[in-house]
C-alpha cells in the first residue's frame, strides 16, 4: 500500500531519492512468514519505513542530497539500519534532504527540492525535508532523520509531524556521514508520540562502535508514551524559556503554543518561566563550530576515496590536487561550499581563539543554562520554529534569514539534551501546522514521550 501511494504521490511531493520496492517488498514477506510463526522481532516487525540519505545503507545508494556521492553504495549498514531491519522493518526507500544536511528548508538538495504535502508550494522543512513530508503525505508511516541544528524537529513541525532528536549518544553515530560529529543524532520522525517511543527503543542503546555512545540502558520510552496518553502530569513542572518566543515569532504559531500550554496546565502541571540568557548567542556559536567540524569531515570527499571524480578540462597530467579542485568544485553545491570556506576559516591559526575557542565557551554557557533552568523545571517548551513552512525559493539566496528557521532548536544540540516537536495545530493566518517542542535534561528522554503524549 506504501509504494502504491508513493507511486502516486512522490511525482509531486519528491521526499524519495531512490525507492526500493524489491528489497522493501522482500521484507514484508519475511516479516509475513515470522508473523505466521508467532514470531515477530519487534512491535513494529513488518511496519515499513523510510530513512534519511545520510545513513549507510549496504546496497541501496546514499548521497546525503550531494552530487559529489551520485552512485555511491556503501558496503555496510548503519547501526540504526542494522537495528531496523534486526527488528523487522522493511526499508521503503531514502529520502531527500539539504545536502549532506545543511539547511532548513530541503531546497539545497542537489537532486531538487521535496515539497510540503500540506501545500505543495512551500518547503518541508530541513534538512530532512524528504523523511518529514513522505510521513505526512501518507507514504511511509515511520520514518528516520537526524538532527544537528533541528533538522528533524524543524520539518517535524511544518509538516504536522511528530519528530524526536535523542540526547547525545543515546542513538549509535556509526554509519550516519557525519555533519557536526559533536551535535548530530538521528532520530523517529512518526504521526505519533507512542509511533516515535516504539521506534526510539529500536534504534537507541548502546553501540560499541561508536565512541560516543552512552553506555546505560535507554529509560522506558514506550511506558512513558502509555502514561502521558493517559492525561495527568500532575506535578510536573514545566518551563517557558523566555528567550524562545515572542519577537520574531508567527502570531498564529504563537497562539498554538499558548493552547497546548493551557492544555498541560489542565493534565495538571504547572508553568514556570525561566530565562536562559545565553540562548540567544546559541546560533552564532552554532555557525562557528558546525563549519569547523563539517569542514574538516568533508575533507574526506577527495575524489579518490567515494563517488564522484571529475577530470579537469584544459589540463595535461592532471595532478591530485587538480582532480580534487575539479570534483569539489563540481560535486559541492553553494551551501556547502560557503560552510566548508567559514569552518576552515574559524579554524585557522591566528583566529582559532578568537572564532573557534569563543564558540565552545558560549556552549558551555548554554549548557549551564539549561542546568540551572532544569532546576526550576522538569522539562522546557517553546514553539519549533518561529514560522509556519515558508514558499519555495523564498529564503534561498538569503542564508542568514534560512539560518534563523533554527532559533528554537539548536540550543539543545548545543547541550546535547533530547527534544521532540509534537504537532500543536494550525495557524490562524495561513492553515499551516505549528510545532511545540519539549526539552529535557540529558538521558530524560522518557519525559518527552511523557508530556508529548498528553498533547495529543
Ligand atoms: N538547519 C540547520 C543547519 O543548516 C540544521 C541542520 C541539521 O540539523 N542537520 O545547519
């Protein structure tokens, strides 16, 4: 049924960059025959599911949205991948994205843009536009994407979307291409907080293979989930961050959040504002330490190694350096390019402190901001993003207006705390869906499936 209505409908909407019908439908049958046995691997065995370019996938191409990996299939699967089929769940396909995950709206994919199933003119979100819109247009119930700045929380919420990013370290790094190693996570992008909660227990836990994975067990994510839905947060504390709202905000998105705040205050918990000052050098620090480490990933991509290899015209006995300068040249579209020129410039000698240095000590301030704030508060909440999904081509040729769709979201990559987007209805002034994001201190991912399900 998911490949009939991706078959249908992914014409217009574009999340897929490469559909697997063969492998996808090979699954189900495995899963039929387990079901037959009594014998399912997972809750969710047989349930298919679409996952973000930017995680290896032995077999099926990954490009993270980039022309410098066209025809790039890795030999190996992603932890992530390796756990979903492990449980069951057969892999429709990959989705589009910003390529190799920059950007919020999914326009800097060098294979085109995925348009909002909500309304085909306006963007997904991003970068993991692709994952976000194939759940909301019905195409795939279940889906993966990962979050370095907001990019599933973000498309989470302009597409009506449920979307998760997990503390750091609590779902495996290995396999996913790496755009900040310090901030990403991948993550459940669902229509459901209980969906996201099942999918999250798949995925997450411990993986030897990746350093910075957090060795203890995931809290019960799923039983949090039931309890939430159930309606009482008697108790709870929940925290306004007075740096996440206001100027700069949608008036409609503005009224949503005051709805789904009126409705915990009614499941019984009780509000508190809290200021986090530094917040609100949260983006500039992130534009500094997100080039630095993606540029010095990207230096990977050298023409010999993956992909792409472009020889350059008009040169007899090219040298290394001259078919590297050709492929990078051709194979990194404007976006990346400009991250790859900021990050090595912030990590020069000379600018280092200055640039680099100053960004990790505002990390460190925001990190003790979301402690002292989680001493007033069992867990934080703003609006996803300031906006409703903006037109396509709207924000293209102005990166720092892109940059802000971001504003609510990167704080918590900072600290590498765990947030979700739940849907929290339609704004007045366009019809389009507002997102409400939950934070919670680090390794409390439970609370999010808590209070997130009693949204719903
Ligand atoms: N939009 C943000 C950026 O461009 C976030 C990206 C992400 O989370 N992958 O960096």
């Amino acid at each position: 049924a998911h490949l009939d209505r991706i078959a249908a409908v992914d014409g217009a909407v574009h999340a897929f960059l490469h559909v697997d019908a063969e492998g996808a439908l090979a699954q189900a049958a495995a899963s039929d025959e387990r079901r037959a046995h009594g014998q399912l691997a997972s809750p969710l065995d047989g349930v298919p599911i679409a996952v973000k370019d930017v995680l290896a996938t032995q077999g099926l191409p990954t490009t993270c949205g980039s022309k410098i990996l066209e025809g790039w299939v890795p030999p190996y699967d992603a932890t992530v991948v390796v756990r979903l089929r492990a449980a069951g769940l057969p892999i429709l396909g990959k989705t589009n994205m910003d390529e190799f995950a920059m950007g919020s709206s999914t326009e800097h994919s060098a294979y085109g843009p995925t348009h909002n199933p909500w309304d085909l003119d306006r963007i997904p979100g991003g970068s993991g536009g692709g994952s976000a819109a194939a759940v909301a247009a019905f195409e795939a119930p279940l889906a993966i994407g990962t979050d370095t700045g907001g990019s599933i929380r973000q498309p989470g919420a302009v597409t009506g979307t449920v979307g998760v990013k997990p503390t750091y370290g609590g779902v495996s790094r290995f396999g996913l291409v790496a755009l900040a190693n310090s901030l990403d996570q991948a993550g459940p992008v669902t229509r459901t907080v209980l969906d996201s909660a099942l999918l999250h227990e798949i995925i997450g836990g411990h993986d030897p293979l990746d350093s910075t994975s957090v060795d203890q067990p995931l809290p019960a994510l799923v039983d949090a989930a039931r309890q939430g839905a159930a309606g009482d947060l008697t108790g709870l504390r929940v925290g306004v961050v007075t740096e996440l709202g206001g100027d700069g905000y949608q008036p409609g998105v503005l009224a949503r959040f005051q709805e789904s705040l009126d409705l915990l205050v009614k499941a019984g918990a009780e509000i508190v504002e809290v200021s986090c000052p530094s917040f609100v050098h949260a983006m500039a620090a992130y534009y500094l330490i997100l080039p630095a480490e993606a540029s010095s990933n990207l230096a990977k991509f050298d023409a010999m190694r993956y992909g792409l290899r472009v020889l350059p015209e008009h040169i007899d006995n090219p040298s290394a350096e001259d078919v590297m300068r050709a492929t990078r040249d051709a194979g990194f579209g404007d976006e990346v390019k400009r991250r790859i020129i900021l990050g090595t410039y912030a990590l020069s000698s000379g600018y280092y402190d200055a640039y680099y240095g100053q960004a990790q000590k505002v990390r460190t301030l925001i990190s003790r901001d979301f402690e002292a704030a989680f001493e007033k508060a069992d867990v934080l909440v703003s609006p996803t993003a300031p906006t409703t999904a903006f037109k396509l081509g709207e924000k293209l040729d102005d990166p720092i207006a892109m940059y802000l769709n971001d504003l609510a979201t990167i704080p918590a990559n900072l600290a590498g705390v765990p947030g979700i987007s739940v849907p929290s209805g339609l704004a007045e002034e366009d019809g389009l869906p507002a997102g409400f994001q939950i934070l919670a201190p680090a390794l409390a991912d439970d609370r999010l499936y808590r209070v997130g399900a009693a949204l719903e």
